[in-house]
C-alpha cells in the first residue's frame, strides 16, 4: 500500500544524507537552530540564490525536512531518490494539487514543510514572493521559521555556475517562529494577501538581522 504522506523517515535519512554531504563539501556555520520547534508542524522559509539551498538547510536543520521541489528535476533515479527521502514534486506551471494535498498532509502529520517563497532561484532577498508560502501556512495554523542561506558565489574556485567555492563557508541563520494569519481563521483571497504582505516584512527583516549577524 503506497503511503499518502510522504515518508517521515525518509526525511530523516535525507537529512542525515545532507550533514554528510555539506559538511563534506562546504563549511557550514548554523545559527538559530534551535529556533525550530522540537516538534509540530512548522513551515520552513528559504531564501534561493544557489543551488545548494535545500541541501544545506536539509543538512543543518535539527529536524528531516520536506522541500516542494521542481518537478524537473525528478527525472530518473534522482526523482526516485528525491521521493524516496521524502521530498514534494510539484509543477511550478499551475496549480499543483497533488503537490498542495502532499504538502497539506506533511504538516497536518506534524511534520517540516520547506518552501522557497521566491518560487525560483534569483537575487535571494525575499523581494518577490507567491501567494503559497501564505496559502500552506493559514490554512494549516503552522508556525512560520525564516531561514536565510549566506554563501558567496563570487569566490575563486568555484567549479559550477550557482554553487559556492567548495569549502568555502555557507552561514544558515534560523529566525524566530511566527504566525501568519491574523487570529481570525480567515482563508479569503484578501486575508492570503494580507499574510503574504506580513510574511514578506518578516522574511525581509529576517534576512537584514542575518547579514548584520554575519557580516555578508
């Protein structure tokens, strides 16, 4: 019988797979972990400049992690891994319900939903984000955690476009939980853009105090 919620424990391998591989590669420097909740549903925020963002907060968060990830790249036996530690496929071209209910599930489970609110690579400043993050996060009363990932890409020595230097530094600074929704229950159209623009205020002064923390 195929589960209907993606695999708990196949999380927790893939995050134990992420220690391995970016402490392998890069020199991470975690502050704030302790910041996500031992336990519960929680919604993990995270700002796209690499490639390397979801690995590294995969590897460097205290609990396994359930990204939505693009469904290109669930392409042969890197699809079937993907899944197989616990991760969302969903097509970024339209309303994905499959993607939505699976996602739905992980947090109604109690479990760590990931999400890039940019929706896509690019500048990595919460500039510009999609109504989803807002979606998943009132309807399910989940807490938000910001996560902001600080690497340089314009380092020598680095070997793939998007990828910082390896064994350069990666600074993951985790922010503090917080509610997206008003109190109200509201699930309207009007009450999503609110928590969006709430959001996107948190995230932003998130990433601020990250910088100043690190010096990036």
């Amino acid at each position: 019988m195929t589960e209907t919620v993606p695999s708990r424990r196949g999380a927790e391998v893939g995050r134990r797979i992420g220690v391995g591989l970016m402490y392998g590669l890069w020199k991470p420097r975690v502050l704030g972990a302790w910041k996500v909740p031992a336990s519960g549903p929680v919604i993990l925020a995270v700002n796209h400049s690499h490639n390397v963002d979801g690995p590294m907060v995969m590897g460097t968060a205290p609990r396994g992690t359930h990204f939505l990830i693009k469904k290109e790249a669930f392409v042969g036996p890197l699809g079937s891994f993907l899944t197989g530690i616990g991760q969302l496929e969903v097509d970024r071209s339209t309303a994905d319900r499959t993607a939505i209910t699976k996602a739905l599930d992980v947090l109604a489970a109690g479990g760590v939903l990931g999400i890039f609110p940019e929706g896509t690579r690019g500048e990595g400043d919460f500039a510009s984000l999609r109504a989803g993050l807002a979606y998943f996060a009132v309807r399910s009363g989940a807490p938000i955690v910001p996560v902001a990932v600080l690497g340089s890409t314009d380092r020598p020595g680095r070997l793939i476009k998007g990828l910082p230097a390896l064994r350069s530094r990666i600074d993951v600074v985790f922010g503090d939980p917080f509610e997206a929704g008003d109190g109200s229950g509201r699930r309207t159209r009007k009450a999503l853009d609110e928590a969006t623009l709430r959001i996107q205020e948190r995230l932003t002064g998130h990433l601020e105090n990250a910088r100043r923390l690190t010096g990036r």
